[in-house]
C-alpha cells in the first residue's frame, strides 16, 4: 500500500478519513502502564474491505466495528481491521479499539518521537510521526478530526490535553480528566501532558502549566505571552482556538514544541534572555500557522516553520526591539555563506527540520512583504481566515497572494521556494 506522504514511509492511509477519536485512557505513572478504548467515527473515501490504522508497541484486546466484534491483525505498526462486509466510499463505520501496554517512542528517521516518560510523569511530542505510540490512529497531517480524551491518574498529578478542560471527576484515589477538542486536528498534534503541574492564568486566554515553585510570570521569557497573543490576533487574525496553554516540563528539554492550543517548553526555557523569548513567540504563532493552518504534506513545512520563524522577528520589532528587515538582512547574511543545495519546497525528509528552512522560509515572507507593501498582512489575514481548521499547500499559498499585487509574485515564491540558489533580499 503507497505511504501516505512519502516523508513518513509506512504512515497514513488514504482510503478512509476519521471524523472523530474519543480517547478513555487509564495510565499508571509508576509502572508507566497505559489502557486504553480508543472509538474511531471514520468515513471511507473508497470501497474498503479493510481498514489499516497505525498503532506501535501496544497489545489490542478487542476490536469492535459497529458494535460488533471483528478480526484483526496487528503487526509491526500497523492495525489491520477486517470488515464483515465491504464498505463504499462515503460509508460511516464506528471502530473500537481496547488496548493496552507501555507505551515508549516510536523510532523513526527523526529519532524516537511521541510518548516520553519524564522524571515524573509524562509528555507527548509526536511531530511529524509519533501519534501511534499512543493511540490507534490514521496519521497523516492532513487528516483532521475532533478528539475527546478522558484521562485518568492518580490524584495529585495535572492533566493536560488539547482543547478546553470539560470536567474532572474524582474516584478511589484516582481523577479522570476530560477535554474536547472540537477544532479539527491533525494526529501529530495531539498530545497529553501528565506531571504535578499547578496552573498560573496569564490573561483571560493564556495558562501557563508549571512546576510549583517554578516561576513563570514577571521577569521570565514567559512574561509577555499576553502580549504575544494580542499582536499576533493584530497581525495574524484572530488566534484561532478558545484558549492557550504553555506547558512548562520539570525536566530539562532540548526544543520546545508546538501543539494544538498548547506548547511544551522545558524548564531550561524559563530563563527571561531573548533566545527563549523567541521561542515562546515561534511555539505560539503555531496555533495560526501549523495548526489551524496544516501543510497537506510534510514537504510543505516551511508553510509551518517559515512562518513562525517570520513571526518571532515581528515579535522583536513590535516588543521594541530589531526590527524584523533588520533580523531579515542579518538572516540572508547568514545564509548566503551556507551550502545552496537546499530546496525549500522540497527540502527532503532529511532536512525537513534543518534551520535552513526555518530562516529561508522567513526571508520568503520578508521578501513577499517587500512586493506587497500594506497588503502583506491584510493578505496573511485573510490566508488564515480562508483556511481556517484545514490543510494549506504552497500553490494554495501563491495563488492566494497573487490576488494583493500585480507583481510577479508566483516568480518571486518559485525562486525562494523552489529554487536552490538564495535569491537577493528585495
Ligand atoms: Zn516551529
């Protein structure tokens, strides 16, 4: 069966979508022992006598389809479900999927991703390939759905999924805690946050999730995160969920990560210098671009990175700091001296996450701003607006800008985009 998107080999399936995943998971953070009921709401885009879900490292006890109990095989990383009878395209099937076990990072060409013990506790960081290391899933990015979860540990420890917290519920010791997630999600964004967290709000949308007796507000990069919020909203369009929340890990972490509504830094990223400033504001111009806004394909990551990496240098200027056609010369300084055999269009799975697409994609940006003066950001906002909650590719992209200006803009973004050489900056 052809992968899904060749930059995650053996990920995804095509010939069905899911609609809804509702998650009831029991974890033990002790043993680290995970039990799960995972119900899929999937629709078929094909006639399917089977449907192939990617689920690592786990043992299934049961499935169910519609209710009724159905034979599967489950090697590797891949749940094969058998249907009784063949489904046509445009068919509602509910799956039931009771499983269980350790969950542990799945290996991969971008090294072990998804769920990660922690000193005490746990987290989830699944970009682009770590999904199935916790949950039956369809993974591929451009596949969107709603989630529930409802999660339960022992009292005493914080529980944090996307969306918004519906209610808790106490029982024998142990607390079950329930979010919903309505906005569609790519799989790789959902996570689960599990530590002996307390809550600090910062502004009427903004949490910060922390380590009691670990300061976050006032002089800490996280200080301004309000602020953030609000001159993204200006910029951007309006932040494209109910609320945000900044998980900060006890644990020490080499990069923070975006999530739907919620980013994971590590304690090492509380320290107020402008390196994890810039960070703080890159995790969250996520929720606009990369969650709210998904590449249909992992190829197209600059549409995430060159966009969050613009983001943190509009962040430097509107704080009163360099401005953003400062960082921008400084940025194509840098990269001229670098090798040129590198295209941002198409960077290969390799170089998906090298630098060199983040500070390319963000020139792209700056050079586009050049070309459309004070139609840049009504541009960026309408972009957001009309592509809310979906998936986005670079032809959607130029098409789009080129309705602001006259100018050449579709030769402006192929020279940036797919071109190797480093065009001049404006
Ligand atoms: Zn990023």
């Amino acid at each position: 069966m052809p992968a899904a998107d060749p930059y995650v080999p053996g990920h995804g399936n095509r010939r069905f979508a899911v609609r809804t995943y509702d998650l009831a998971l029991d974890y033990k953070i002790a043993t680290n022992h995970l039990s799960g009921r995972a119900v899929l709401e999937i629709e078929a885009a094909d006639t399917l006598d089977q449907v192939a879900l990617d689920l690592y490292g786990l043992s299934v006890s049961r499935v169910r389809v519609d209710g009724r109990q159905a034979r599967y095989t489950h090697r590797e990383r891949k749940l094969r479900i058998a249907l009784a009878t063949k489904a046509k395209a445009g068919t509602r099937l509910r799956l039931e999927v009771e499983y269980a076990g350790k969950p542990r990072p799945m290996p991969s060409v971008f090294g072990p991703v998804g769920w990660e013990e922690l000193t005490d506790g746990v987290l989830v960081a699944a970009q682009p390939c770590g999904a199935p290391s916790w949950f039956p899933c369809n993974d591929r990015p451009d596949d969107k759905a709603g989630y529930r979860f409802a999660v339960t540990v022992a009292d005493g420890y914080r529980v944090v999924a996307n969306g918004v917290l519906e209610g808790r519920a106490k029982r024998a010791g142990r607390t079950t805690w329930q979010f919903r997630q309505d906005e569609p999600m790519a799989p790789y964004l959902a996570v689960l946050h599990i530590g002996r967290y307390v809550g600090t709000q910062a502004g009427a949308r903004v949490e910060l999730v922390h380590p009691r007796g670990i300061a976050v507000g006032a002089g800490t990069a996280f200080a301004r995160q309000a602020d953030m919020v609000e001159v993204f909203d200006e910029l951007f369009g309006p932040y494209p969920f109910e609320r945000y929340t900044a998980v900060i890990a006890a644990d020490v972490l080499e990069i923070p990560l975006e999530a739907q509504t919620l980013s994971t830094f590590g304690v090492n990223h509380v320290a107020p210098d402008w390196e994890n400033e810039r960070l703080v504001a890159h995790e969250l111009a996520h929720q606009w671009f990369g969650n709210s806004l998904t590449a249909a394909t992992w190829a197209d990551i600059w549409l995430h990175e060159g966009f969050a990496c613009y983001s943190e240098w509009l962040w430097s200027e509107a704080s009163g700091r360099r401005s953003a056609a400062e960082w921008a010369a400084e940025h194509h300084r840098r990269l001229a001296l670098l090798p040129q055999d590198l295209v941002l269009g198409a960077p290969g799975r390799e170089l998906m996450f090298d630098d060199r697409v983040y500070k390319r994609g963000a020139l792209t940006l700056h050079a586009l701003r050049g070309v459309l003066g004070e139609a840049f950001f009504p541009m960026l906002r309408d972009w957001t607006t009309a592509n809310r909650w979906s998936t986005v590719t670079t032809p959607a992209f130029v098409a789009h800008a080129r309705r602001y200006t006259d100018a050449d803009v579709a030769g402006l973004i192929n020279a940036w985009v797919y071109g190797a050489a480093l065009p001049p900056l404006g």
